[in-house]
C-alpha cells in the first residue's frame, strides 16, 4: 500500500479527533471533512477541506445529502492497480480517498432516551456514514477505515512511523466496521419494529449485537472458552480482587437481581451459591441482616456471593470476613469496610452502578442448533392487593408480611422451589428438585441442620401445589400459612387440607418458574 495522501474524518463522538488529526497532517495528509467535525479542527488550528469543495457539489436537504457522492464512494471504493478502475477514476476525476475515520450519529443513545419521539429516532438514523464504512471496509486492501476512537492511537503510531498502515490492521478494523454496522441496523431495525408493530410484543427478527468486554479464563468448566459481552461495565465496576470468571458474572447477576426486589426496603442482604438463594435476611442494620441470613445454611454459604441493598459497612464487612467468599456486591462500601475486606487479595467487590432492573425487559437463551429461546424477562411484582385468601383462616399481620418477603425470594430459586421464612428471614430452603414435595422435604432438613424451628414459619412455593402432600408436609413442619400461585385441578383438595389443619394460605395467581 502506498502512503496515505489523503483522508475523510466525519464523527459524532470526537474524543481524540485533534490529535489523531495533527499525526495526520504532521505526516502530508490532506483532511476533508464534514460539517461540526470540520468545525472542530479549524478551531484547532488544522486546515480542512470542506465535502462540498471536494465533490463540486454542495450539502443540502439539511446535511441529509453530502456524502453520498461518486467522488467519495468512487474515491473509496476503486481498486488500486486496477487498469479499468484507475482509468474510471482519472476520466471523472476521482481522488482517492486512503483513510476513513467515522462514528456515526448516537442512535442508541437517543432511543435509550424515556421520552424519545419518532422524529427524533429518525433524524439519528445515519445513512452516509454506514455507506462510507462499508465503501472503505470492502476496500481495506487499500483503505484504512476506523471506527472506534479507541483505535485512533494505533493508527496514528503506525502512519508517524512509516506514513502507511499494515494489511493485518487494516483487517482488524474492517471487521469491526462490519460488526458496528451490523450493530447499528440491529438497534434501529428492533427500535422501529417495537414501534411501527406495538400489537407483537415478539421481535419478527431476533437481532443480538454486543461488544467484547473481556475473555474469560474459561466457562463453567476449564475445557471450555468463554467472553462477556455487552453492557456489564455501566452495571458494575470492581473494586478489588481477581478477574471474574464465567460462573462468578452467573452468580452475582442472580445475586443482584434478588437484591434488587429489596433494594427500597429495610437493609437486606442475600447469600447464593449457584444462582440459587441459600439464606436472605433483613434487619435494623445490616450486621443483623447478615446474621438472619448466615443462620438459614452455614454450610453453603462457603465460596458464596453476598449481595447488600445498602452501602456495606465495616461491622457487616467484619462478620462476612469471617468466612471465605467469591464475590460481595454492593451499591457502595464505607472506606473502613473497603479496607478491611480488601486484605483477601481473592475476594471480588463489586460496586452497582445501575438496577440491572433498568436493563432490556427480555431474557434469551441459546438452546442449540442456532436457535434461541426468547422471553419477557419475569419483573412481575406482588402486592397485598394481588393476594386471595382461599382458606377459612385468614393470615395474620406476620405472615402476611412473611408471605410477600417470602415471595420475593422464591421467585429467583431454581423450580420445584420451596421457601420456609419468617417476617424478615429464610428458615429452610429447597430449590431444582425434581418433585415439590422433594423441595419440601429438603428445605426442612437444612431447616434442622441449621437449627432452626419451622413453628409459625410460612411456606412458599414457586408454582401450585399439585397435590395436598406438599401443604400437608409444610404444615407437619410446622408452617401456619402458605402463598402459592394456585391453578391446580387439585386446589380444592389442597385447600381442604389446609382448612384441616387451620393453615391460611393465598394465592397470587401467578406463578415463578425458574428453569
């Protein structure tokens, strides 16, 4: 490839515009350039070219026409050495153009916006900009496109050495053209299907585009690769400790999101292994609340991730120093506790810079064969006022307040779930198993291993009880009241049961499976 003569800059973001532009110029560039970007470099002192003097043909149709133009697209795209393109290109006039630096117009950004219009939508939809990508990416034989500032210093170092960019690099950044480009038409084609097909709440094209934030040492098993993708950094930053493996970001997202259901209630704090809960608690503090929750299972705790709806303070830092742990994450950390869990060299901290109930309102899952498994995402939420008693007794001011702290926790075990609490604690826990009454069963037993007492406990369950096995073992155990969905072709007998055993229990009439 020969040296770069001459370049095309047209952005949006222009973090690093002035100083990739100076290498530029100090290296015999010559700049075109558009509108505010042009702007831009005048102010600092660069001489531009403006687009219209480049193709004898002016801006117009406010900007909306500029750029797509033969002299641009030709200066592009013609092949270097090609006899009939070289000639095509003298005849017409065709400069050519060897580097290419855009970013395009902030269309998610906009969208992303609660009360973004339509109009607004559309005039941020960028049409010179993907064509100009695409034009120099199929030519990156010869042309150098750049789309990412965060390339910009790579670029710059490799043309002040020798004028010119290596093949491998131009490579490198075609493909991550294609890829932004791809990205780009994937945000605007699901915004516009949201909004012009509002009657389908399914997209008609599921379309996933997500940047590499990092490779991970490896998956769930060390045979196999893995990466993160997307957003994970405007969610959470870390603090402290080791790089987070596959299993880790499981976790604590399973973690956070739980959390979350707390996050405007008393300070709370959540243990799980495996995405699944094994202890919750609430208290004056959160010193109490870890107390309430380490009490439920203090063997599974062990390796564990932590999760506090308040900022982490040093008596609550010192009782979970106690033990080992993975992960803690909090929406803050006192500097006493930073400094005292700190000296794990291995434990992460994670900070939450934003509710992960914020994120998209959809979950998907790869099931093989390169298809996928799309779903609302479950944010549904219980109040008192969604609870029908169905029983001759009604709950109790306690169990009522247990039944919907209760819910909320259940609703993030694995199916067939079980959830023994109190007013403001887990008590027994049994999550996956294969039938209710097995879930049951378990969570009495870790209920017993720990020590604790199920009399006046309430029991919860993530999806009807099918039978009167499961409310007859809960209330054996101990428990005088029970929420569960309802639904069953059984539940009259299931309520009868209760009714025997003067157990109160409501439905909410919509269940929590968690496959």
């Amino acid at each position: 490839m020969a040296k770069i003569q001459r370049a095309l800059l047209s952005v949006s973001d222009k973090t690093g515009l002035v100083e990739l532009a100076r290498v530029l110029v100090a290296a015999g560039v010559e700049l075109i350039s558009t509108g505010g970007t042009a702007k831009a470099l005048r102010e600092a002192g660069l001489t531009v070219q403006d687009i219209s003097a480049h193709t004898g043909f002016p801006e117009m149709m406010d900007g909306r026409v500029k750029t797509l133009h033969p002299k641009i697209h030709g200066g592009l795209l013609y092949i270097r050495g090609n006899a009939t393109h070289e000639a095509a290109a003298r005849q017409h006039d065709i400069a050519p153009i060897d580097l290419v630096v855009v970013n395009l117009y902030p269309f998610e950004q906009t969208v992303a916006k609660p009360d973004v219009t339509l109009h607004d939508a559309i005039e941020n939809i960028d049409i010179g900009g993907p064509s100009m990508l695409r034009s120099a990416a199929k030519n990156h034989e010869s042309v150098t496109v750049v789309v990412e500032p965060s390339d910009y210093a790579t670029v710059a170092e490799q043309i002040r050495t020798t004028g010119e960019t290596t093949l491998a690099l131009r490579q490198q950044l075609a493909a991550k053209v294609f890829a932004r480009t791809a990205a780009y038409d994937g945000a605007i084609a699901a915004h516009l299907g949201r909004t012009f097909n509002s009657s389908s709440v399914s997209p008609a094209v599921l379309s996933i585009q997500a940047p590499l934030v990092q490779t991970l040492r490896y998956g769930e098993n060390p045979h196999q690769a893995a990466a993160l993708y997307g957003k994970f950094p405007e969610y959470f930053t870390q603090l402290h400790g080791k790089e987070l493996s596959y299993n880790n970001i499981l976790d604590l997202t399973a973690a956070t999101a739980l959390i979350a259901e707390f996050r405007e209630d008393l300070p709370t704090l959540a243990i799980l292994k495996h995405t699944n809960p094994c202890g919750v608690g609430q208290g004056v503090t959160l010193r109490e609340a870890w107390d309430k929750a380490f009490a439920t299972d203090k063997q599974a705790p062990f390796g564990g991730i932590i999760a506090v709806n308040r900022t982490l303070d040093r008596p609550c830092a010192e009782a979970i120093a106690e033990i080992f742990s993975e992960v803690i994450v909090a929406p803050d950390f006192t500097p006493e506790a930073l400094e005292l869990l700190q000296k794990k060299k291995n434990l992460r901290l994670l900070k939450i810079l934003k509710c992960p109930l914020s994120s998209q309102a959809w979950d998907v899952r790869s099931v093989g064969m390169d298809s996928y498994l799309w779903q609302q995402r479950d944010l549904k939420t219980t109040t008192p006022a969604d609870l029908k008693t169905v029983t001759q007794r009604t709950p109790t001011e306690a169990e009522l307040k247990a039944m919907l702290f209760g819910w909320r926790v259940v609703k993030h075990l694995k199916s067939n779930a079980i959830v023994y609490v109190g007013p403001d604690r887990t008590l027994g826990i049994g999550a996956g198993q294969m039938s209710r009454v097995d879930s049951s069963r378990l969570a009495v037993w870790k209920a017993g291993e720990a020590g604790l007492s199920l009399q006046g406990s309430v029991v919860c369950s993530d999806a009807f009880f099918p039978f009167p096995d499961g409310l007859v073992a809960a209330a054996a155990a101990g428990a005088t009241a029970a929420i569960q969905p309802g639904g069953s072709v059984r539940d009259g007998d299931v309520i009868a049961a209760a009714n025997e055993r003067g157990v109160a229990m409501v439905f909410t009439g919509a269940r929590h499976f968690r496959h």
